[in-house]
C-alpha cells in the first residue's frame, strides 16, 4: 500500500517523539506544520479518523475579521493575511475567495452593535463599511431588505474550502519528516516522571515530552483520565447545500436575528447554515451527535427564503452536522492545563476555530518550541477558570 503524503493507517511511528499532537483537524496539521517549519522537534500526528472527520471538514469554511472585541479582529486580519499567501506555501488550491462577508441588522439593539464594531476596526485598520439597507442592496441585488435597519460590509473577508487547507497543512508536514498516523485513537494518557506515555488502539504506545491535544469538542475523555476538568461543551450545527445554480451572490451574507449565515460556492451550490440553541455549560459533556435533523431543514428554509425569496424552490442535495465547541466565555482554551503544563489545550473555538487556525497554530508552535508566549495566550489560558464561575460570551456566535 503507497502511502499517502498526508497519513495514513499505516503510517510507522516512532517509540518517542518530543511533540505528539492529539487531533488532525485544522489546528492540530497546523501546528504540526509550524513546528515542523520552526524547529528540529520529532513531531507525530494522531488522529482517530480520516483527516477531515471533525469539525474541521464540516464548517462553512468563513474567515472574516468582523468582530466585536479588538484582540479578535487583529488575530483574523493576521489570519486573513497568512490565508491570501498559503495557496503559494502549501502549494495546493485552497479555493480562497475574497468575497467579503455582509451582516443584516434588524432591531436598533443590533444596528448598535455594527456601529461599534466599524467605528473599532476603523481604528485598527480594517475596512468595515456600514451600509443602509438599500446600499447592501446594490452589492446583493437578490438580497430582500425588508426589516433590515443596518448592514455592515467588509470585503476583504473570505470563503476557502475546508479540506484542501487540512491537505496542504498535512503534506507539508509530512514532507518536512512528521509522522501521521490516521485511524488510530489515542485512548488513555499516562503521566510518567518526565514525559507521558500515549496509549494507542493498536495496542502500541507513544512516549512524548509535550502532549499538545487538539481535538475540539472531543478531548473530554483523555482530560479527564489526566484529572482535567475543562467546562467547554459540544453543541450539535448542521449545515446544507443546494443544488447549483447561477451567480447571485458574492458575500457571505449573515442575518443576526436568526444566526443564518450563507454563502455561494465557485461552483454555483449555496451552502447555508443555522444556530440552533446552545449546550448547556454547567452539565456534563454531552455524546456529540452528527445526525441530521428535519427541525434544522424547517428552520433554515424559513430563514433562507427570507433573506433570499428566489432560493424556496431550490432543491438541497446535502445535509450534514459537526459540533460547535463551546467555550463558556466565548474565548478559546489554548495553552498549558492546569496540574500539567506540558499538556497543551486547544479547544473551546465557539465554531471559529477553522478562521483562526492559520494565526493560533503559529501561536502555539512558537510557545512549544520556544517558550515565546502571547497575551492572547494569557487571555485564553485553560486554568482561568478554576474558583470562578466563567464569563458568559460576549461574540455573536456564527462560524460562517
């Protein structure tokens, strides 16, 4: 069997490696690939599934720097920024499509919240326009702006396709010498004197100085084996996608009343999704669900049809769900753990992981093999929770 450049079952790994990386989604090939470009670490990769299983393959592929807190909108202008140059460093299509992205305001409460927000990254120096409904109109022509008071516009937002950037991530990493070892999962993590031995299901076991887990939503089981108790929290979002169909619209268009976020493909297929609820933060982590729903289905057509009327005919080829990753105050968890600082989180993204991956795992590379931290870093760290009861989120949360 050949292997494949960016893993495989097959994959060999060593007895002992200096980083062993616990996910191959976005975050965890990332870091890999920054590592791997930084430093002369032995780096593995395992990932339980096929590259793409998680949440990394199953988002809206959005990437925008319209936010309302102002260490946000500078981590997604880096992140834009290294978006626009990785096609040329990974050397394959990523599909990166500047569209920009257009948020619908309709009660005064929200048209305030876009004010802020332009006249903050106008300070900052991101080109966020607000727009009257009939301007937003001249940009989305089959847009209805009915009860629309505000729209907000930035164009130097963007969509990519998922899969290609967890590829690219993957065989440049692979190329510089890190092993990927796919449909393996790691399932018991064990503290050792010095370094910690990872438990594999193929009745093997890793030896590794630093853990970096970077499964999302999934990391619950081998924390707690660790004795770390991490209070965010899976939340089932469902996504679909139409059949194809003629240019309409260039923007990802977001209406804030009811969470939908859509965006049209290069080739033709609107792919739309929708908020449905939250988890509950204070009781345990729930088994994650990726089933479909006809209750989404009901719920998005009303929401679509509303923002685009000439979509109610149009017939969806395909629905699918992933989780969101809660995080109580809508901050990531990235950094050392609490009672083990050579454990590294990175999780709890509230659904924008994805956007964020590019900067973050450069973030984290350059704590792990240099021990050069970040104030975001700070902010995000997994033991600010510990004796207090987290805030609640203050970002709208959309992963469009």
């Amino acid at each position: 069997m050949t292997r494949l450049p960016y893993g495989s079952p097959t994959t060999p790994l060593p007895d002992e490696v200096d980083v062993a990386v616990v996910g191959g989604g976005i975050m965890g090939l990332a870091t890999a690939y920054h590592l791997a470009r930084t430093s002369y670490l032995r780096i593995t990769v395992v990932e339980g599934a096929y590259l793409a299983a998680g949440a990394s393959g199953r988002n809206g592929g959005g990437v925008r720097m319209q936010w309302s807190d102002p260490n946000n909108v500078r981590l997604m202008m880096e992140s834009l920024r290294i978006c626009r140059g990785l096609t040329q460093e990974l050397g394959i299509n990523l599909w990166f499509r500047r569209g920009g992205y257009l948020f619908l305001a309709r009660t005064p409460a929200q048209a305030d919240q876009l004010e802020r927000n332009a006249a903050m990254h106008r300070e900052l120096g991101a080109d966020t326009r607000l727009l009257s409904p009939t301007a937003a109109r001249a940009i989305v022509p089959e847009l209805d702006v009915t009860g629309v008071v505000l729209a907000s516009y930035n164009p130097h937002d963007a969509v990519v396709f998922p899969w290609p950037f967890l590829w690219g991530y993957a065989a440049r990493a692979t190329a510089m010498g890190v092993a990927i070892r796919t449909h393996t999962k790691v399932t018991r993590i064990e503290p050792e004197t010095a370094t910690y031995r990872l438990h594999l299901s193929d009745g093997t076991a890793l030896r590794t100085d630093t853990v970096i887990l970077a499964m999302g939503a999934y990391g619950h089981d081998l924390n707690r084996g660790l004795g770390i108790d991490l209070p965010n929290r899976p939340h089932r979002h469902e996504i679909l996608s139409t059949a194809p169909l003629k240019p309409l619209f260039d923007p990802l268009v977001v209406d804030l009343s009811t969470g939908l976020y859509a965006s049209q493909s290069l080739r033709g297929e609107v792919v739309a999704g929708v908020t449905l609820g939250a988890p509950d933060l204070d009781a345990p982590p729930e088994p994650i669900d990726t089933t479909s729903s006809l209750g989404f289905l009901e719920r998005i057509g009303a929401a679509l049809v509303r923002v685009f009327p000439r979509l109610g005919p149009v017939s969806v080829l395909r629905q699918w769900a992933g989780p969101y990753d809660f995080s109580p105050d809508g901050d990531p968890i990235v950094g050392p753990s609490p009672g083990h600082p050579k454990v590294i989180q990175m999780c709890g993204f509230t659904g924008h992981g994805f956007m964020m991956a590019p900067a973050v795992s450069r973030l984290v590379a350059r704590f792990v093999a240099h021990g050069i931290g970040d104030p975001l870093l700070d902010r995000w760290s997994p033991g600010r929770f510990a004796g207090k009861p987290p805030a609640r989120p203050r970002e709208v949360m959309i992963i469009g």
